[in-house]
C-alpha cells in the first residue's frame, strides 16, 4: 500500500515554490538595478534576500521532513522523502521497532503523527495532516505486527526542529 497526499499541503507548497521561484527570478530580471556599480543599494535588498532565503530553507524542511511517501509491502517499508521524489530507504519490517505516536488538537481538528524506531532513531513519519490514508497506513502496520511503543507527550519546538533519517 502506498501513501496519498492530501490537497492542502500540496497547495501551500506549491503556492510557496511559485511565490519563491518569482522571488528568484525578480532578482535575476531586476540585477543591474539591485546591484549597479556607483549607485546606493536599494534599501530593500537585503531584507528580501533574507526573506528569500527563509522561504526557501523552509520549504526546504518540509519537503525533507514532513512529507514522505511510505509504501509498505508484505515484508518491507519503504520511505522516499520530497513528495516521493527524493531519496529511498527500505527498511525490512523486522528491523522495525515499533511507532510512537503524538496528537496534536487545534481548534478545528486533532492530527496524528507516527514515527516509526528502528535502532532507536526516527526512521519515517506519517501523519493525518499529510496523508490521506492514513487510518488504512496505520491499521496495515498493526496488522504486519510493528509493535506500538505508545503516546509521547508533544513538545512544539521538538516537533519544529525533529529531523527522521
């Protein structure tokens, strides 16, 4: 079974990779008057190439770390980063040590977030906000015997910075 996206991030990320790519090519168009010898420097330029450069590592973060594509066979899990785009890591389901899960409540909705341990790191993620199969992801997972290792406590900045191999 393989993973699906849900249409809200793919829309905010796609809305901030046009919003970073005109950023980018603003800045290419407009490099003479940015950057012209013997003139002053534009009192914008560096607050939006920092801005720039923000948007982008976040972007970048998200793509590396909250959306991964997860398909699980009869005896593997496989795990490709970026929108399934990126990197592959297959892992044999015996290697796998368990999931831990974390629910985060909003004012609308709670989401789920399943970390699945193998040799004590955090190997892949799923989550309820990402991926729209998830109840089906986790319940193919428990029926495969992954061990649930239970609920941890949810920490915000811990969930910002949290990086899966």
């Amino acid at each position: 079974m393989k993973s699906k996206f849900n249409f809200w991030p793919k829309f905010f990320l796609l809305m901030c990779l046009f919003l970073s790519i005109v950023m980018v090519t603003y800045a290419f168009t407009n490099f003479d008057i940015l950057f012209a010898r013997g003139k002053p420097l534009h009192f914008l330029t560096f607050p939006y190439m920092i801005f720039n450069c923000t948007i982008c590592s976040l972007i970048g973060h998200q793509l590396n770390y909250k959306t991964q594509k997860i398909i699980i066979d009869d005896d593997t899990i496989t795990r490709v980063r970026n929108f399934g785009f990126g990197l592959k890591k297959v892992y044999k389901i015996n290697e796998i040590a368990g999931f831990l899960t974390y629910c985060i409540s909003g004012k609308k909705n709670a989401n789920e977030y399943l970390y699945l341990i193998a040799s004590d790191e955090k190997v892949a993620k799923l989550s309820t906000y990402y991926h729209q199969n998830y109840p089906e992801l986790k319940s193919l997972m428990i029926q495969h015997q992954i061990k649930n290792l239970g609920n941890e406590q949810w920490i915000l900045w811990k969930h910002i910075s949290e990086r899966t191999i």
